[in-house]
C-alpha cells in the first residue's frame, strides 16, 4: 500500500507535513517556487512589515561546528566537524509589501495546489500599528497566500513593540491575534517566542485572541563566541556584537520540552514544531508530541539554500516508517501523531528503585529517614 503523507492542519490540506520556515530560504519568489519544485509541502514566507528594515553590515548567519575527536566549538569552517547550531542577527525581509505581493500572485498562480503561508510583523503599541496587522493581513490573503503566520518571535528587535517582545507579553498576545481576526479570511498561526519562563501562558492568550495554531520555536537569545586567538567575538561587526538567535541541531532538545509544554496543556489544539530538524528521525519527535506539522530552516540552509536533499530524506524515511509500522494499521501521521505526550509527567511520578517512596522532595509525615549516617574519622 502506498503511503499518504498529505496532512489537513487548520483546515488547509498539504502534500505533506514538512514546510520551509520563515527564514532565507523563503526569501525570495525563486527559492520559493524551487521549494515548491524539491517537494517542500509548503513554505512560510521571510516575514513582510511595513517598518524600514536595514541589516547590519557583513554576514547575518554563521554555522557553529563542533569537533569530532575534541570539546572546540567554532564557526571556523574545518575537517573533522558537525554542525552544533546556526546562529543569526538577521532582520525580517527588507523588501516592501509592495515588492512582495506580485510575486506572491505570482507564486500562486504557478503552483495552486502548493500551500504559500505569509509570515507578518508590525508594532503593536499604537491604533496606527495595530491597524498595520490589518493591512498586511488583508493584503497577503488578497494576493492569495493560504494563510498567515504572526512573527511574534524575532528575538533581536529593538523594538519594544515588536518580534518577541510581543511573544513575551500575553496582553499583546491577545490584543494582536485579535486585531489580525477581524479581518482574516484565512487560518492564522501564531509564532511565539520561546524565552518566556511558562509559554503556556503566551499560547493561551494566543488562542483566546483567536490564533488557529502556534508554531514554536523561533530561534533562543545567544551570543556567538569568543575566538581564543584574536579575543574577538566570531561574529562582529567592527569588534561589537549584539544577542542574536540560535537554531539548528543545539535547540532540537529544548525547542521539544516547550512544545510539550503547549501540546500537554491543550491537546485539541494545533502545533507546528519548529527547532533543529535535520531529519525524519527528528521531526517524528514533534510528532509525537501532538505536533501537525513541521518547519526547517538551519538544514535547509546548508543544503543548496532550500534543502532539496532534506525533503527528499524527509519524504522517502517518512515513508519507510509508515511502511515499517503498517502491522499496527498505520497509514498517515494522524495514526502516530501525539503518541507520546501524555509520557512527560513531573519528576516525583517516575518510579524509584523498588521499596523507596519519593513525595516530590517532601516527606508525607516529617522529614525522611536519613539512610546510615556518614561518619567521617579524624585522620581517613
Ligand atoms: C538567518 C535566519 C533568519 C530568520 N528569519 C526569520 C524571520 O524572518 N521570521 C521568522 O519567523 N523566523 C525567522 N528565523 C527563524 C527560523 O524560521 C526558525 O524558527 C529557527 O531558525 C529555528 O529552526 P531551525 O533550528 O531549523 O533553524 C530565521 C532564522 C535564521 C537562521
């Protein structure tokens, strides 16, 4: 039996659950309509604002090996390395709406049945700025991109209003995602950041402002760092550096203890998991977790810009695995999907070793007996 892969998240249908994030490989109509071409079963477009976007000078992304044989992390390219992470200050798109909206027309049109979501940004602390969402929201959805994804995860704005620091305020959750569904014809996620202590909180207001679903993670607040040598930092512009953004294979373990977080507190809502997936191996843990589908930037990136090598890996061992599990009646990600959420519970209902109790560090009646005493002898 031929696998399907095709998954409905929020009610639009892909060929399959495996996208291009918000990023340089969805920068521009050609790497978009490439991805398309590679088999990508949708893509989020670089994210489109309405405020001047200028980048800072020299690169915006480097990759952070680490050595096979010893500890050295570096972003120095050498034999004998693995990727650790990639690490970014760039900004979002700075091209104008006005540039992309042709070309996301254009988009459509040649590829109708490929799913083109529309990453967006603006303020937040003004009637002015709200009223941004607004236009952007109606202007993507009328250039017909299939539906939206709110940026509120930028982790190196200055803005106050702006990127993460919206993702880290629940009222601005709220108020923003219900700005964007006045006007929203189509579903709309939600990109939350995931320096925030509880993002459970965040997703809630996200959801009572009326997100459809929320992608995470956006990559975590970083440093690049210091090169022994030159006592610089490896990234710099002119010997000064500011936090940037860390993705790739670094942030896979902690990106999926968030997105437990979400997909534990509301199981009947949708996720798109985001954060160091390289492969099948890598995104089935998102499944797991409840997620719908999945988003990859870092891989993608050092694989020909648009990854045509990691969706064809992703597809054919997605695949395999339907066909390695056809015994349990397995046939599509809905079967698996979710599978292990319910299996990340608080430390104290772990079992202990036969015969001990453990009450979460408290003892049910007192303090708990101490097992023999150290005694210590003058002179051992
Ligand atoms: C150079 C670069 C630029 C990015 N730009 C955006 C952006 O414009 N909007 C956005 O939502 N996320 C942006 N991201 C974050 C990615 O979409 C993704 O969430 C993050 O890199 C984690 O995925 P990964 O581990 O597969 O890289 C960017 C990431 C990188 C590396």
């Amino acid at each position: 039996m031929s696998s399907d892969l095709s998954v409905v998240f929020t009610g639009i249908r892909f060929p399959n659950p495996f996208l291009l994030s918000s990023a340089p490989p969805t920068e521009s109509d050609s790497n978009i309509m490439r991805a398309f071409d590679a088999g990508w079963g949708g893509v989020v477009t670089k994210t489109i604002g309405m405020h001047p976007v200028v980048n800072v000078k020299g690169p915006k992304t480097r990759f952070t090996a680490a050595d096979y044989h010893t500890p050295h992390l570096s972003m120095k390219r050498r034999p004998e390395s693995v990727l650790h992470s990639s690490w970014n200050w760039e900004l979002i798109s700075d091209k104008s709406l006005d540039w992309w909206l042709p070309r996301l027309e254009k988009i459509k049109k040649a590829f109708p049945e490929h799913v083109l979501i529309a990453s967006i940004m603006a303020g937040s602390e003004s009637d002015e700025e709200l009223e941004h969402w607004r236009t952007l929201t109606k202007a993507v959805q009328d250039a017909g991109c299939d539906g939206i994804e709110l940026n509120f995860s930028c982790p190196h704005m200055d803005r106050e209003d702006m990127g993460s620091n919206v993702g880290k305020s629940a009222r601005l959750c709220t108020l923003v995602n219900s700005v964007v569904k006045e006007v929203a014809r189509v579903p709309f996620w939600c990109k939350l950041t995931p320096m925030t202590t509880d993002i459970t909180i965040e997703a809630e207001a996200a959801f009572a402002g009326g997100a459809h679903a929320i992608s995470s993670s956006n990559t975590f607040t970083s440093l690049p760092l210091v090169d022994p040598d030159t006592l610089e930092f490896e990234m710099n512009v002119e010997g000064y550096v500011s936090t940037g953004g860390l993705g790739g294979p670094a942030i896979l373990p902690i990106s999926l203890a968030k997105m437990a977080q979400m997909t534990q507190r509301f199981p009947d809502k949708e996720f798109s998991g985001i954060g160091g997936i390289s492969n099948f191996e890598h995104a089935l843990n998102y499944f797991l977790l409840g997620c719908g589908t999945v988003q990859v930037c870092t891989a993608a990136m050092l694989d020909q810009a648009i990854g045509p090598n990691v969706i064809r890996k992703l597809k054919e061992d997605m695949s395999a695995f339907l066909a390695r599990n056809a015994n349990r009646g397995w046939t599509k990600l809905d079967d698996f999907r979710g599978l292990l959420r319910n299996r990340i519970v608080p430390q104290s209902q772990i079992k202990r070793p036969e015969g001990r109790d453990y009450h979460g560090g408290h003892d049910a009646e007192g303090y708990a007996p101490q097992d023999e005493p150290v005694t210590v002898k003058e002179g051992e």
